[in-house]
C-alpha cells in the first residue's frame, strides 16, 4: 500500500512559497532523534506502512504533524522546526494482484481477481474477473462460466466396473456478456481497461447450500484424486449452453469454498464438567472445563482453564489435553475423529485427595499430515490449514448440508491410576479464519481516490494452498 502526491498538487495544498526538502520516509527514518513523540497506536501503525511524501517546511505555532490521509486528521504537537505536512488530496496506490491462465490452444485467456468464494455465514463474496477471446476462434459463438464440484468420498483405485466412488455436480453456468450489460468491480473495470475492448467481465455466484472445499489426507500417498470436496471454474467458448467444455480448450481454474467467521462470537464462554464418583473407598473427583470463547482462530493459541476437584481417596497422576477434529462423511454417513494436538502435562501431580487443581494449559491446533485429517488446501502445500468447522445459518437444517461436515473439541483426560481409572471429558469449538472483509470495506470507502497497481501473474505458477493466506493479508 503506497500513498503518494504529486509536487504540483502539494505546492497548491500548502500554499505560500513551499519549498520541498525531501519525503516523509527520508524524514522519518533520518529524525529519530527530533521527531515528535507519537503514543497513538493507529497513527504509528500508518507511518510504518510504505508512504513517499514531499516533505515541506512548515510554520506553525506550535509546530505540529498534520496528517491527512484519506478522510480522517490527525494533529501532534512537536517541538521540531521543521516537520512534514501531509496534503489531503492524496491518492491510494493499491497493489492488486490477478491470477492470469491460458486454454491450452492459446485462444481463451482468464483473469481472476480472487481464487476462494468466501462464506461469511450471511452471504458467500463471488469470484470476478475477466475474460478474453480471439475474435477468429469466436465466429459468433458464445463464451460461458461453469463451475462444478466434485465430491470423492472414496479411492479411484478402489472403483470397478459401474461403481464410482464420486459424484460432480454442476453448480452454475452462465453466459459472460459484454461489460455495457453489467455492473463490475474497480479491479475488474481496471483490468478491462488494460484489455481492451475484447475483454468480458463475469462474476460467479456459488449457491447458498454449497459445501465447503476440504481435502482428506489419504491413507497412502498413491492415490491419484484426494478424497474431500474440490471446486473447478471452467470458461469456454460454445454455441449452446448445454456443451460442455474439453480440456483443450477451456481454461479451467481450481478454485475453494472457504467459510470466515462471523466479526464476532456472541456465544457464552463454553463450560463442561464432568465428576466421577467411587464406591470404594467413597468419594468424588470433579472436572471442569472453560475457554474465554468458542471461537478460535486458525494459528492462535488455545487457552483452557482447568479446574479439579479431587475429593475422593484417589491421585490423579497426569493429565493428557487433546484437540480432536471429528469429520462426518455425508454421502456414506461415516464419522470418524483425529487428534490433531496433543499434550501430556506432570505440572502439579500428583493431584492428591482433598485437595484443589487450577492452571492454565496452551495448545495450539497446526495442520498435521495424517489419515483422514481434513484441511483446506492440499496436504503438500506447507501453508495448507486444518478444515474450518461447518457453520450454517440458522435457517440451514443439518440434513441440508453436504460435503463433509467438520467439527472440533477439546478433549482432557485424567489419569487416576489402575484401579480408578480414566476420568474424560469434552468441550467444543469453532476453528475458523477471522473474517476481515468489513474493515476492508470502510478502508475502501474513506478512500478519495484510488489507483490499481496490477500485478499478474500465471496461475500455473502458484501454488493453490497459498491463496486463502494471500486474501488475509492483502
């Protein structure tokens, strides 16, 4: 992100005779020492960002900072003599990158502004880009989208004769259109501009009930498809809609399904307790769970309070913290769990009887390549994560979701010795990616002025698990 004015347009903003001296970066950097002494955490964060202003002489009394960026002023009083002044007519440089791909004939090129369809749980964000087809290949045929899923719930290996273990369904097809018919995005009207007039913009949407894109980790590396839900978005040229389109010559994109998680968790804080009770000699030992919220983030660290109760005659010798992943196969009705972290803790055992257990245990869910662990991404990919819980909305009945349903738990277990046994217990919760759309959006409308720096690049060239990272980041 770099923000940027012109000498002309800052002479006019100051006013007066104004002499530039250097920009805000040189300034920045060089006066460490007289720089005025800046606390707000916003305004420090802005001027780590990439900025390359003109840097004027200022008088004022008290000399001061002035700050304008997009719509909003920012005022700090300084001692320095000479500071920057910042004009308010600026203008964002926004880096944008496009995922470019061409048919294998040379004759249809592709231009995607983003590679995942995110749902936000209320409504799922389209993919956008644009198209571009040789007017001689064309002669008067049309160019259409289609994006289809492909559900595998079994190994190709294992098929035979007249049995398949998939199915591949057909979402959405639609005719792309010139752009005077359609509304399109800045990225993509600035694409088009860069195109030409042959460019054809499309936006697909994905219906409300399509499930969400998952890969399971096969049990041996040979297998040719990976089990899970994968989405292909297809554009070709065709004379009716009910062709369908050959490798050759279309270009076909993997894309992915991704959920975000609401901007907020409104939940109660998640508790569980659990107690067993001995017959001899009597007694009881008590279990009790809790999380600050029932919302973690992909990356961050899970935090537990545990809090144990030991009024029996028994010694809790250790204490083993699980985070289980348990996936649900709707097609063939098949569940199955997987620990994907794990800790074994001798902090404060033994647990003596009559006495009281209370501590903090850390553990964070990472990506763990093993049989039947879900992740988004494929299993190669280093930057591929764990699965999202399925969320839905509340009109949504469990019966109605497809694919392959994803939730998490907590799991502690006390180990009470030979004779007492085992005392478990299990506390869900919801592993998402944080949802940064709205704070992009008010960004995007302060804005006075923006400016798309495109950078495209061959899709062939990236690696598909880097994708869902790359959005959180721009």
């Amino acid at each position: 992100m770099v923000l940027t004015v012109s000498e002309e347009g800052w002479k006019e903003r100051c006013g007066g005779d104004t002499q530039v001296i250097g920009t805000w970066s040189d300034w920045w950097e060089s006066a460490a020492d007289t720089r005025p002494n800046i606390t707000d955490p916003n305004l420090l964060e802005l001027l780590d960002t990439e900025i390359d202003f003109p840097m004027t002489l200022v008088a004022s009394s008290p000399p001061a900072v002035i700050i304008c960026v997009f719509s909003a002023v920012a005022r700090v009083d300084t001692s320095v003599g000479a500071v920057p002044c910042l004009a308010r007519a600026a203008t964002m440089v926004s880096s944008v990158r496009v995922f470019k791909k061409t048919s294998a004939n040379g004759k249809v090129t592709a231009y995607l502004s983003r590679r995942d369809f995110v749902d936000h749980i209320s409504h799922t964000s389209p993919v956008d880009g644009v198209v571009v087809v040789d007017n001689e290949y064309l002669k008067g045929r049309k160019v259409f989208a289609r994006v289809t899923v492909t559900y595998r719930y079994g190994r190709e290996e294992d098929e035979v004769i007249g049995q398949h273990f998939s199915k591949e369904l057909e979402l959405v097809k639609s005719e792309v259109v010139s752009a005077a018919k359609q509304e399109v995005s800045d990225v993509v009207e600035c694409v088009m501009s860069k195109l030409g007039d042959d460019a054809r913009p499309f936006c697909i949407h994905l219906p409300a009930h399509a499930p969400a894109s998952v890969t399971l980790d096969p049990e041996r590396e040979s297998s040719s498809r990976k089990l899970g839900v994968t989405y292909e978005l297809a554009l070709y040229v065709a004379e009716h809609p009910e062709e369908s389109p050959l490798r050759r010559t279309a270009v076909i994109f993997p894309v992915r399904k991704v959920q975000f998680s609401p901007a907020k968790s409104l939940a109660q804080p998640p508790v569980a307790c659990v107690s067993k009770t001995f017959t001899f000699p009597t007694g009881k030992i008590k279990l009790e769970l809790q999380l600050e919220q029932d919302l973690c983030f992909h990356g961050q660290p899970l935090e537990t309070q545990v809090t144990i109760d030991n009024a029996a005659k028994k010694t809790v010798k250790n204490l083993v913290m699980q985070v289980v992943q348990h996936v649900e196969v709707t097609m063939t009705n098949t569940h199955f769990s997987s620990v994907v972290a794990s800790i074994e803790t001798y902090e404060g055992c033994p647990i003596i009887p009559n006495s009281r257990y209370s501590r903090t245990i850390v553990l964070t869910p990472l990506p763990l390549r093993a049989h039947g662990v879900a992740l988004e991404g494929n299993s190669q990919d280093e930057d591929a994560s764990l699965a999202s819980s399925t969320m839905m909305s509340a009109a949504t009945a469990l019966s109605d979701i497809l694919g392959i349903i994803v939730s998490y738990a907590l799991r502690l277990k006390l180990n009470c010795g030979s004779l007492g046994g085992d005392l478990s217990i299990e506390l869900p919760f919801k592993l998402m990616h944080g949802d940064s759309t709205t704070a992009k959006a008010s960004l995007q409308r302060s804005q006075s002025a923006v400016d798309y720096n495109l950078v495209i690049e061959e899709y062939s060239a990236m690696r598909r698990g880097k994708s869902l990272t790359d959005e959180l980041e721009e």
